[in-house]
C-alpha cells in the first residue's frame, strides 16, 4: 500500500480502526519529502521533529478511544503565509525570513484542535504575489507531472506537495486564484471558500477585501472533510461569517438530477481563447454531467476582462497599503517579480479604488441575479495547461478565477481530463454564498463517475531539464 498515495478518507477510516499508525503514516511521508523534495522544492521547511510528535500524540488519543475526526493524524503542509507559533514564517521573501510568529493563525489551531499532523511549511510565491522566481532565498517549486513545468501560484508548494504524495493534504490561500490556479496545472482539487466561511487571521495578507484561505486536497471529498474543520466563525477576523455550517461530508453523493449549471461559454470562448485540449476537456466533463442528470444551459455576464480589471486595481491598491513601510526602508529584500506587482498599487488614486468598489458591487449583483436560474457556474480554471517553469505571468490577460474572489462566491477547480502531454486539465465549478456543499457535491460526483483520480504523476528517475530563470 502507498501510503502517501492514500486519500484522507481512506486514511481516516484506517486510522479510526487503528488499522494504520498515525506514527507509520506520517514517517511515510517524511520519508517520501527527503527523497522526493529536493527535485520538487515544495517545503521551505519540513518539521519532522515536531510532526512526529504531533503523530504520537495522535496515536495515544486514539488507542484510548479519543478520536477526533476525519482529521486525526492525518498529515498536512502549511503554505509560509500561514502563522505558526515557534516556526518561522517567511512568506517566500528574505524581508521575513527570520519572522517567528508568537501564535498560530487561527486555522492552523482549527487543524491542531482536530488532531492533524503539520509536516513543515510549503513554497508560496513572495508574499502571494511574486510569481515563480529565482531571486529569492529559496528556490521556486516544480510541477510534478513535469518538473521544468509550472505548479502555479500563488500556493505553489502546495499543490505540488498534495500532488506527488508529499503531504495528504494542504492549506493555501486565494486573492485572485493562487489555490484554484496550482490545483489547475498540479490535477488537484483546491476549494475557494465562501469569502467568510474561513478565517484569514494569522494568514500574512495581500488583499484585505479579496483574500480567501481554504483546502488543497486530491478530490473534492477531502476538500469537504478539511471544510467541516476549516469553517468556524473568528469573531477577530473582521470579514468572517457567524452562518451555520452544514455537515460538508454527508452532502456528499445523492447524484446531481435537477440541478441546473450555467455555462458563461463567452469567458472562455471569445474574452479569452482556450487551449483545444483544454476546451475539449470541458465539453467532455459537461457530458458527463448531463449523464449524471443535470440540466446545462449557457449564461452571459459582463466581459470577463471588467471581473479581472476590477480585481486587480483593488489587490494592487490594498496590497500596497500593506506593504508600504516595507518597500520604502528596504525595497532591496523583496524580489523583482514581487516589488514590482506590489509597487503598482502605488499608482492607484483614491477615486480608482472607491469606483473599483462600487463596480465590484455591481458585478456581484450580476452574478447573484444570474445564479437565481441556476445553481452552479462552470468553466475550465486555466485556459492553458502548465507552462515553463518562470514562463507564465498571472498578471497579464483576463483570468478565469478572478470573478469569484471578486465575488466571494465559492469556486472548486478540480482535474477533469489531461492533455497529449500528460499535463492535467481542469474544470472549476462555482456556486452560491455560503452553498459550498454543493459546489463540493458536483465535484465528487465528477470524480467517482470518471477514473481520474487513479492516475497520479510519475516518479522522477532523471534529472531535471532546466528552466530559465528570470
């Protein structure tokens, strides 16, 4: 049995039944992170110490018969924007390599409290925006189904650690789609929250109004199990939500007759042009949910070049509101790539950002009106498949996953095919606030219909074709 190939249902059970060793497990994947890391960069830094401890822990609590959860034991990496107390937290960027937090994010004692095992913190690109870079302190992460390709970002690291077996699961964060864009090119599934529905405290931030946290998991099953965790009011955190939590797992299954899906088919098909494979994947995953016995029809929505113009002035402004005391004392210990995305909110006015606001308004109106026909939006996550490694730049063109950090509206992306390459393709499935248990119904009922979840990449026997560096 490949351990570190196990979904965290099917460890959970084992664990449950003291089948399997909290203990056993989590060496399996340190063991795997020591051989396999080097050639992947996906930690900054593994804590083997402190995971196998957590492990014990773990293991007594369930031998005496105190089991958790569906988290218990179950070992997880930490995107380096997550706060943890004792254990450096860098943000990818030398201005904070010798930042050591005094408490965790609130999400990170959520997983704790559930009996979770951190196994160490996950590349991310500078401070959630810097893009894949070669001029920090550490270098940038690789995709697993092709090391000279892109994983994606910003949580870079973590879809590749979930993707190769390097961690069960992951936690990343999502401003424009920096968890749905790694889980698009890694062929995972990564869960934008509700904006809300998870706290962003301890979590180094970006965009105040836009940042989001949330699951990266294999299947959206996971997704659902991390969710019932993840999803608790933080009375100190400004912008989450005190809203019921519905049981994420138990809405799982059911089948998906009546439910109707909107397809805004011109986001992809004319504001910005899909790659074949790409497209060819879509329509296939639509058959699939005709099969399952939903309705589709396509929608019309504003260009989606207004979502992402939209999205980007605010990051660009709150971003710099953020680290402005920075870049004016020490602009020299950021990277080009993150200085330069981060100088630009510099340059936004007071009435840009207000306007931006109140279209931001507008467009979410839209949406909301659109989706009292229909229950779920769907669209690939990424026009293309993952490019060069330091090749692809998020910024330029209009983005497929930007309108529902602009929105707050919850996004799944989940793989739904691969390319002649054996690069994965990807299908993201939006829905309602606050209806993220439907959105995550959708995805599982694709994965346990289709066989792709079976196929994970392949072992790295070879050296790595070098990427440029930029």
């Amino acid at each position: 049995m490949d351990l570190h190939f196990l979904t965290i249902a099917q460890a959970s059970r084992l664990l449950r039944d003291r089948k399997l060793s909290p203990v056993e497990l989590t060496q399996a994947f340190l063991d795997r992170i020591a051989s396999l890391d080097p050639q992947l960069n996906a930690y900054l830094l593994p804590l083997p110490d402190q995971a196998l401890a957590a492990a014990k822990r773990a293991e007594q609590e369930i031998a005496g018969g105190g089991w958790k959860g569906a988290l218990h034991g179950i070992p997880i990496g930490l995107k380096d924007i997550y706060n943890t107390v004792g254990i450096r937290t860098t943000g990818h960027s030398a201005l904070f390599k010798d930042h050591v937090p005094t408490d965790d994010a609130f999400t990170v004692q959520c997983l704790r409290d559930a009996g979770a095992v951190i196994l160490g913190k996950l590349s991310t690109w500078e401070f959630a925006i810097g893009g894949a870079s070669f001029d920090l302190p550490w270098p940038p992460a690789r995709n697993p189904w092709n090391p000279a390709q892109d994983p994606g970002g910003s949580s870079s690291g973590s879809g590749a650690a979930v993707a190769s077996g390097l961690a069960m699961a992951a936690m990343g964060t999502d401003t424009g789609g920096s968890i749905r864009g790694p889980a698009s090119w890694c062929g995972i599934a990564g869960h934008k929250p509700t904006y809300g529905y998870v706290s962003r405290r301890g979590v180094l931030p970006l965009s105040f109004s836009l940042d989001h946290a949330g699951p990266m998991c294999w299947t959206a099953e996971d997704c659902a199990l991390m969710m019932q965790v993840l999803a608790r009011h933080d009375p100190l955190d400004a912008g989450s939500a005190a809203v019921p939590v519905p049981d994420f797992a138990a809405a799982l299954g059911g089948g998906l007759a009546g439910v109707r899906i909107g397809v805004p088919r011109h986001f992809f098909e004319h504001d910005l042009i899909c790659e074949p494979e790409v497209l060819a994947a879509f329509n296939d995953a639509m058959d699939v949910f005709r099969s399952l016995g939903a309705t589709i029809s396509d929608i019309t929505l504003s260009p989606l070049g207004l979502f992402t113009d939209i999205n980007s002035l605010i990051t660009a402004a709150e971003a710099y509101a953020i680290h402005r005391q920075w870049l004016q004392k020490t602009p020299e210990l950021y990277g080009e790539r993150g200085r330069l995305r981060i100088m630009a909110g510099a340059f936004v006015q007071a009435a840009d950002y207000v306007n931006a606001q109140r279209e931001r308004t507008r467009l979410t109106r839209e949406v909301a009106s659109v989706m009292a026909d229909v229950d779920l939006l769907m669209m690939p996550t990424r026009q293309m498949v993952a490019p060069v490694l330091g090749g692809y730049d998020s910024a330029v063109g209009p983005s497929l996953t930007r309108p529902f950090n602009m929105t707050g509206f919850p996004a799944l992306s989940i793989c739904n095919g691969f390319a002649a390459s054996g690069l994965p393709t990807s299908l993201q499935i939006a829905g309602r606030p606050f209806q993220d248990h439907i959105v995550l119904r959708a995805g599982d009922a694709f994965e346990q219909t289709t066989a792709l979840r079976t196929r994970r990449p392949p072992l790295f026997s070879t050296p790595l074709v070098s990427a440029a560096a930029d």
